[in-house]
C-alpha cells in the first residue's frame, strides 16, 4: 500500500499484481477521482454476496449469469462513518423456483462481509426476481 499524496492510495495485489487506487470523496476534502475506502467496504459487500451467491449456484446448478448489484451507502457526519449500506440484487429474467430464491437470498445475508460488518451499520437487502421484489434487512 503506498500513499501518493492528496489524499489517494494504491494497494497492490500480491499474487495478480492487481491494482486498486482510492480517492477522497470531495465531501471530505478529496477530488472524488477514484472509489474512497469507505465506498470499497460497501462494494466489498456486494461483490461479496454475489460470489458466494455463484458458489451456491455452481453447486445447485442454478444459472446467475448476469446477476448485477447496485449499491448505495449511506455516511453519517458526528463520527464520520458508514451508517447504512443499500443493495440492490438484480437476478437474471430465469424462472427460479421458490426454493432456488431463498437459497441465494440467504447465501447472500450469510456472506463473510456482511458478516464482518459492525452490527450498527444498518444493511438493506432487496432482491429484483422480475418483476417480484424481496426486502430483507442483515443488521
């Protein structure tokens, strides 16, 4: 990890070589040039739920290709943190079975991040079957 001034960063992945450069977010005195941390924590989460989500899927033999995420978080001010993060699941137009929905939805709530995210930081999770939309909350 390296600090290049100005409030950016560059981690480098050890065995790809992979590089993720952050940015401030100019609510906070950053040019807004690049994810800022706090936005990888909400992409981590969402990025996270739809790989264990293809796990699952590869076991069952149930087709996610084209699964897409929106995410939204949410920053509180006094102390400046994350308070709520919004995910939004767009599931692929197959007709899944109700068994087949709530298996990944529940694959989802269980994934390691939102596992490692502080109980306070309020998690909305909604899937989009279609036109069915399922709300379910983590924390």
């Amino acid at each position: 990890m390296i600090y290049n001034g100005h409030l950016g960063t560059e981690a480098t992945h050890t065995k790809s070589k992979s590089i993720i450069v952050t940015d401030a977010p100019p609510d906070n005195n950053g040019k807004g040039e690049a994810f800022s941390p706090t936005d990888l924590t909400a992409t981590s989460l969402a990025c996270c739920m739809l790989t264990v989500m293809g796990i699952v899927a590869d076991r069952h033999q149930i087709n996610i290709a084209g699964a897409k995420s929106d995410v939204l978080k949410v920053m509180d001010d006094n102390p400046r943190r994350i308070s709520e993060i919004y995910v939004d699941m767009i599931m692929p137009e197959i007709a899944y079975s109700s068994k087949e929905k709530k298996l990944l939805e529940n694959t989802a709530r269980a994934c390691p991040v939102a596992k490692s995210i502080h109980p306070e930081i309020k998690i909305h999770l909604t899937f989009y079957w279609g036109e069915e939309k399922v709300i379910l909350s983590s924390h």
